[in-house]
C-alpha cells in the first residue's frame, strides 16, 4: 500500500497524547514498548502509518480499491494498540479534519479491522467481564 504523506511526528505526537490517558493496564502495556525503538518504529509503520493512509485516502477511493487495501493491511493487534488507534479514526486533535468526510461504513470497517480477533485474545465478551 503507497502510504499517504502524512508527518510522522504529527502521527507520533497523537499516539503519545492517547497514551497518556489509557487506562491502567494498557498504558503500562504500550509505554513500556513505544520506548523500544523497534517497537516503535514498527508500530508506525506497519500499523499506524497504513491506518492514518486508509482514513485519509479512503474518503476518495471507489469501494474496490478501499476493500483491496484493508485486504492488504494484514496485521495483528494487542488490545492496548487498539485503544491507541482507535482515535485516529474516531476523531482525535489535529487529525480531525482528515476524518471529516471519510464515509461511515469505511470509518466502520477500520475499527472491524482493529477489533479483529487476536491470537490467543479472550473472546470479546470474556475479556469484558474479566
């Protein structure tokens, strides 16, 4: 997937305000990762780039090309990532404006894609009751 020419430090600078106000147990989890240089520059690039991408080209681009570019992202999430993300499709600060017209059933099917079942993750409703 060509990634979109969004400034990385813009992007690194969303994750670290959204960390900030996880909730306990995922913020632990991902700050202790997101200070790994590895991690971290995985995480943008495999995962946080290729989303911002598909939010902000998935306004313009038929159905087709959106469906075969989410088919393409083939990636896992830890839940805590999910968490960190999810604002970025949602609505977050300065990111805002390139949500703006992006339609709802592509906005709904990003965060499908970040809710995918994890291995080894406890069923949705399992983990809510733990």
């Amino acid at each position: 997937m060509k990634l979109f020419s969004f400034p990385q430090a813009m992007l690194e600078k969303a994750i670290h305000k959204r960390m900030l106000t996880l909730p306990a147990p995922h913020r632990e989890w991902f700050a202790e990762r997101w200070q790994q240089k590895p991690y971290k520059k995985a995480f943008l690039e495999n995962k946080a780039m290729p989303l911002v991408t598909l939010v902000a080209k998935g306004k313009t681009w038929d159905e087709a090309t959106f469906a075969e570019a989410l088919q393409e992202w083939n990636v896992t999430f830890h839940l805590a990532e999910v968490e960190v993300l999810r604002p970025l499709v949602q609505g977050d600060g300065l990111l805002q404006l390139m949500q703006k017209n992006l339609p709802a059933a592509r906005a709904q099917a990003l965060l499908d894609k970040l809710d995918s079942p994890r291995p080894g993750a406890l069923p949705a409703a399992a983990a809510a009751t733990d």
